[in-house]
C-alpha cells in the first residue's frame, strides 16, 4: 500500500552547525551561505524543498545568525521562519525538538544545508513523498549507492531491504548506502526524546529496530559539501552539467 497523496508542506532545514571542516572558508561566515555553483548551500536546497511543494521551512541558526537571517530574509518563498539556537548547538534531533512550536505536530521534511545533487532521470523528493507512509514507517530517507557520491567520510551508513526498509551498518566494517540528508519524518518520534541535544540517528536506531525506517534511492549524483576540497570538487562537477 502506498502512503498518503499528500506530501508534508513543512521542513526543517538544519543550518546551525559551525562548519570546523570548512575553514578558512567558515571564519567569517555560516556554512550555509558558502556558494558553490553561484548559488548558496542554504538557497541549492530551499529552491528543492520548494520544488516539492515546501511552503514554510523553519531554518535553524547558531554562529553567524544576523548574516544568516539578513540572507534569508531576502528570499520571497518559501515562508522563512528562524528557529534561534544562538544560545547552544543542540545537535540535529534537538534542534528540530527545540522548533516545535514553528513545525507542529504533522509530518515534516527535514534537511541537511551542506548536500547538492545533479539529478538524474528521478524526481528523487517527488520519490520520496510518494513512498512516506506514516503507518509503516517513522521515518523515510535518501539513500544513495557509495559509487555515486562525493564528500562522504564515512564507511556507509545503511544496508537496503526489501520494500524499502533500512537496518543500519552497527557493527558491520561497511555499508553500501549513504544515507543523503534529506528525509520525511514523524516529529513525535524526535518530540519524545527527553534530553534537549541528541541526534536523530538516535530516532532512526529506535525506528530501524521495529523494522520503521525506510528509504528510496533515486538516481544522480549526490554529494556532500563538507570541506573545502569537497566543494571544490562539487563546483567542477555542478559546471560540467551547465
């Protein structure tokens, strides 16, 4: 049975993090505004989540918050609201925790601010929207073959089921998929955790174990902006498609 026609109208963007991999770049300004293809990593990923039918992305801020704010403020769509976290980093899970009163208590998109993609022939969010199913699943990911990414410092992150269904490398040396940070989530899954800063790999453990985290991989190249040679490396490939 597919999920609902429906897909969420809000996301999380997460843009608080201090970006230590990317100095010099990182001295002076947030992560998420470094531009790569001309664009901002911020911008790259709310031009998609509005693609997809994205009307208001709560965007949460850490260091550089006023030039963060001032950026988005420029933009007419879709609705900005600021999740402020110039107080403490809170981590992913409780920074999406702490935006509560902003996102509410129905699904949402949540998504990193450092990835870029070249698409392939998938509509890899509209996937993604098509196969969220809040009554099998807590929460439905991006995965992505290892040989199709840049900018990943990790062995892999998931092995792919069937149906859809992730289970998580643990204690295995590798994994074949990365997982892409970009994901439908039920927020009261993350709500319920009772600290205030934790990760969502720790919902997505939880989810994993009662066989409720799924995911979809669609085709393109994926990559993460990490660091300066990884985003060197996303410039040159982002102009070959030009």
């Amino acid at each position: 049975m597919s999920g609902p026609t429906t897909a969420p109208t809000t996301a999380m963007v997460m843009a608080a993090g201090l970006g230590l991999r990317m100095r010099p770049l990182t001295e002076h300004q947030p992560k998420a505004l470094i531009e790569v293809g001309g664009k901002a990593l911020i911008d790259h990923i709310l031009d998609r989540l509005e693609a997809a039918g994205v009307t208001r992305a709560v965007v949460n801020v850490h260091g550089f918050a006023d030039a963060m704010e001032a950026h988005l403020a420029r933009r007419r769509s879709p609705e900005i609201l600021i999740s402020d976290e110039r107080g403490a980093l809170l981590e992913t899970g409780g920074g999406l925790k702490h935006a509560r009163r902003l996102l509410g208590e129905a699904p949402i998109w949540v998504a990193n601010s450092d990835y870029v993609w070249i698409p392939g022939q998938d509509d890899a969010l509209a996937m993604l929207a098509a196969a969220w199913d809040p009554e099998r699943m807590d929460a439905c990911v991006i995965a992505v073959p290892k040989a199709r990414t840049s900018g990943f410092d990790t062995p892999g992150d998931f092995f792919v089921g069937a149906g859809g269904a992730l289970t998580l490398r643990g204690a295995a040396a590798e994994a074949p998929y990365h997982c892409f940070g970009i994901e439908i989530i039920d927020p009261q899954r993350v709500y319920a955790v009772a600290a205030a800063k934790f990760s969502l790999f720790q919902v997505w453990k939880a989810a994993a174990e009662h066989g409720r985290l799924h995911g979809v991989v669609p085709d393109g190249f994926w990559m993460q902006v990490g660091d300066p040679a990884a985003l060197a490396f996303a410039e040159a490939r982002l102009a070959e498609t030009v």
